[in-house]
C-alpha cells in the first residue's frame, strides 16, 4: 500500500501536465481549421495541374 503514496501524486502531476498541453494548444490555435487539412490536400493536385498548364 505504500506504492500508492507514490503512484497517485504521480497521477495527478501528469493529468495536470497533459491538462496544460491541451488548454495551451487550444489558446495557441491547434484546433481552430479542422477541416482545412482535409481540403488542402484534395486540393493541392488541382494547382499542380494548373502550373504545368502554365508551363506549356
């Protein structure tokens, strides 16, 4: 029982430590364009496409 001494501060610091990770990822703005990745990358073929047109 005394391993419980140890194992529940221990607990608590790291929820507290990924508790400030995630609030300084939501004010830094991690989370604000969770669709933008998604249409990036549909539409990143389609301005290659329009620079090798260019090109010719």
């Amino acid at each position: 029982m005394d391993i419980l001494t140890y194992l529940i501060p221990i607990a608590l610091v790291m929820g507290g430590l990924w508790l400030a990770g995630f609030m300084w990822a939501l004010k830094s703005g991690q989370f604000d364009d969770p669709e933008g990745a998604a249409n990036r990358i549909l539409q990143e073929d389609d301005i290659h496409e329009k620079k090798d047109r260019h090109a010719r």
